[in-house]
C-alpha cells in the first residue's frame, strides 16, 4: 500500500498519531486521509495464534495491551 501512496507522489506518513485515538497505519496529512490497518497477528485471534519465541514475555505483553485497544473505535 505505501509503494502505491509513492507512486502517485502522496507524501505520506507512517504510524500517524491522532489525537485521542490510535494510532493510524499510513496517513497522507495533505489530504486528510488516514487508513488504520487491521492484522490477525497483531490482534493476538486465536484462530492465527502465532508466539514468537524470542522475547516472548514482551510480546504476550505487548499483543494484550493490542486486545484491549481493539475495544476503542477506530474510526
């Protein structure tokens, strides 16, 4: 998707904060467009249960803290 914004020449930006509300996935501040994008695994679905092994304390952390963000509207 960034590649696409790249090649009309949108200037974009990556992990864009918004004021009270997560962050987006890819924004292009000029025209006020802002896409948050959704992951299994980052959404810790248990259908796509996948640990990483490496720093796997983090992770639990981190995918939970995930879990409790999906209950705030993104849009």
């Amino acid at each position: 998707m960034r590649w696409s914004h790249a090649d009309r020449g949108l200037r974009y930006r990556v992990v864009y904060p918004v004021p009270g509300m997560a962050r987006r996935s890819v924004a292009v501040p000029n025209a006020k467009l802002a896409v948050f994008m959704d992951g299994c695994f980052w959404q810790g679905w248990p259908e796509h249960d996948t640990q990483p092994r490496a720093n796997s304390d983090w992770w639990a952390a981190k995918l939970q803290r995930n879990k409790c963000n999906m209950r705030r509207p993104t849009t």
